[in-house]
C-alpha cells in the first residue's frame, strides 16, 4: 500500500498533496525494480491521475486519502465503475 506522509505540510487529516505522490512514490522507477516497488509506483500514480484529473479538489493540489483502499487490489481496481463516478462527481 502507498505510504502516506508524516509531515503536516503534505498531508491534512484527509488530503494529500498531490506534489508528495509526484516526488516521494512517484521518483524514477528503475530497471530492476521489485514487484512490491512497481505497485506502490502505479497506486501514486493512480493517485495522481484521480486527485489531478478525475476527482480534483478546489485547488487541484490535493487527493482525498479516501481513494486509497479502493487501490489495494489493482486487479479488482480495474473492474470499478470509474465512468459512473466520475460523472457523477
């Protein structure tokens, strides 16, 4: 699972920057990355893509940590209605 942020500067008691998911999770991913690596790479930038793009908040800098369980599994992540709930944001 993606870890989140110890500083308050990030994090509120609900969002995260989206700028942390960017520079911590999302670094270079390299060659000969682990399974365990390349996962917690696509759930932030699956972050991303929901704080940034599908779901943004007012200033478009933050992520409701609310989405995050639903990324536990990506397998079952992909079989999600995101259409629906995008339009219905």
């Amino acid at each position: 699972m993606v870890i989140l942020p110890k500083d308050r500067q990030s994090q509120t008691k609900w969002t995260v920057k989206l700028t942390w998911f960017h520079n911590t999770v999302c670094e270079e991913l390299e060659q000969d990355a682990t399974e365990e690596r390349m996962m917690r790479y696509t759930r932030g930038y699956i972050m991303q893509l929901i704080g940034g793009i599908l779901f943004p908040d007012a200033s478009d800098s933050r992520v409701h940590i609310s989405w995050l369980p639903l990324l536990k599994n990506l397998d079952a992540c992909g079989r999600l209605s995101w259409g629906f709930a995008v339009l219905a944001w």
